[in-house]
C-alpha cells in the first residue's frame, strides 16, 4: 500500500483582507490629496505615465508598472500629462514579512502578470463597488468566489515579483524563515532603541522607522521579547540610568534630563518602582561600596 506524505503549507505571502480597488482615472492634470494608512497600497499604470509622491519623494510611474506603497508612509498622485492616463489601485492588509522587500521601486510587468492585473480588474467590477463614502461594498449578486479569485490573483502578481527579485540574486535582497525575520525584526527596534536612549520615542516613529503597523509590531515584539515595546524600552532606560548614575559625576536631575524624561519626580518614582529604591539612594549606594573597596 503506498504511504502518503501530508506537507503544511508554507505561504510567503498571506493577504488578510482588501480595503479597497479603484481606478484612479486621469483627464488632464490631477492631483490627489496626501494619505497615509495602515495597510499596503499597490497602483498599477494602466495607461500614461504619472507620478507618485512617497514620504516627500517623487518616483515616476511609467505604462505597466506597478508600485507597491507599505503601511504608514505619506503619498499622493500626480499627472502633469493632458492625455487621458489610468491606474488601477488595490488596498490590502497582510503581515507578511517578505513585502518588507518591496515598496522601493516600480516592477515592470510582463505580460502574463499584466493578465492577472487584468483578472483582477474584471473580478472586480463583478464583485465589489466603492460607495459614496469610498468604502468598499460587495455587490448584490456578486461573482461567486470573486473575493477570494482576486486575492488569489494579487498573490500570484507578488509570489512572482519576489521569485524574480529572488533569482536575481540581489545581495541586498535575502528572504529569512518566519521566526529569524520576527528575530531579526525585534533587533533592529531594539538597535533604535539604544541610539535614541536619550529621548522619547513614540509609537508611531518606530511604524515609519520599520515600515509595519502599530499592531504587528506590538504583536510581534511581545511574543519575541516577552515584554511590550515600551516595557523594554524604559528598562533599557533603567539599565542606563544605573550605568551614569554609578559611572559619571552626573546628579540625579541631570540624569533625568539625559534620559528624555521632562519631569524628574516622574523619574524618581518610575526608578524606584523598578529598582527598590530612588536614583539618590542609589547612586549613595554606589558612592559607599567605592569607599569601602
């Protein structure tokens, strides 16, 4: 009898939902207003040429390309051309880790992808329609099967994006397993942590600093580190405190203010919570072991 052999999955790219799909549709000049939002974006030029301006930065987007925009970064379109030029849009909310290799530069497609865009452009029409609050809403009698056809499809665009960014053997192009990204991920909060010890840190600053949202990171930091974001970081905090507390001719005031904080009972208290004891008794501690050594 033969024996079968029964393999989980592995998916390198996992959409959790769709937010929105519209045609951005140029007739003479145009210009969109700013947004920035919590989920990927991808614009795909149909037809023309327009522009598109990321974080204050403008990158031109030429007939068949597409751009894939990550979550919490500032942008707008424009087009200068007074032909009539279309792109397509389409919003979604994915986690996972291999996008952050996209978002710098427009794809050109070739023309089995320019297919699936276009699968993607009739399921579409046939399965939703953006309200007059430009929401999405599914259709009454929508195509059967429609939403998950086109989160099938936009997969299949970015699995061959990766694969050819992948067999290009870009040096700065590396794919990590799910756990050693998530690791690697942390480290590099925590390395951002560490060179602003010194100031406050909000969250949003560390989404734009990683290109993730607020709660992906969150998630992700915990299950890593144990701790929430900022649990770690006022610890780090701490640790610092300690280190010019015992170390420098600092005072107690001055270490406050080295460490961002605006309010030095605030860190009297927020220290003696964490070690047992104020940052004067401490650093008195410290002064008398010296001595007696």
């Amino acid at each position: 009898m033969k024996t079968y052999l029964k393999h989980k999955i592995h998916n390198v790219i996992d959409i959790k939902g769709l937010t929105a799909l519209e045609y951005l549709d140029f007739r003479g000049k145009y210009k969109n207003y700013e947004e920035q939002h919590n989920f990927w974006e991808l614009c795909y030029v149909e037809n023309g040429k327009i522009m598109l301006v990321l974080e204050g930065k403008s990158v031109t987007l030429n007939e068949g390309e597409i751009f894939f925009i990550p979550p919490e970064k500032t942008h707008s379109y424009i087009c200068n051309d007074y032909k009539k030029g279309k792109a397509f849009v389409v919003c979604f909310e994915t986690f996972s880790h291999t996008m952050k290799t996209l978002g710098e530069t427009p794809y050109a497609l070739d023309e089995v992808l320019k297919d699936y865009v276009l699968r993607i452009i009739s399921e579409h029409k046939q399965t939703f329609f953006m309200n007059d609050k430009d929401q999405l809403e599914v259709i009454k009698n929508a195509n059967f099967g429609g939403q998950q056809a086109i989160i099938l499809h936009l997969e299949y665009i970015i699995i061959c994006i990766l694969r050819k960014l992948s067999e290009e053997k870009n040096p700065e192009v590396v794919f990590l397993n799910k756990d050693d990204f998530y690791a690697k991920l942390s480290g590099i909060i925590i390395d951002y942590f560490q060179a602003n010890i010194n100031r406050k840190i909000s969250l949003e600053e560390i989404c734009a600093k990683v290109n993730y949202s607020r709660s992906f990171l969150c998630k992700i930091f915990k299950e890593q580190m144990g701790e929430s974001l900022f649990a770690y970081f006022n610890r780090m905090k701490i640790e610092e405190a300690k280190k010019l507390l015992s170390e420098t001719d600092l005072s107690v005031t001055a270490v406050s203010k080295e460490l961002g904080f605006s309010d030095i009972k605030y860190f009297g208290a927020f220290f003696k919570k964490n070690e047992g004891m104020s940052p004067a008794m401490y650093k008195k501690s410290i002064m008398k072991n010296t001595e007696q050594n």
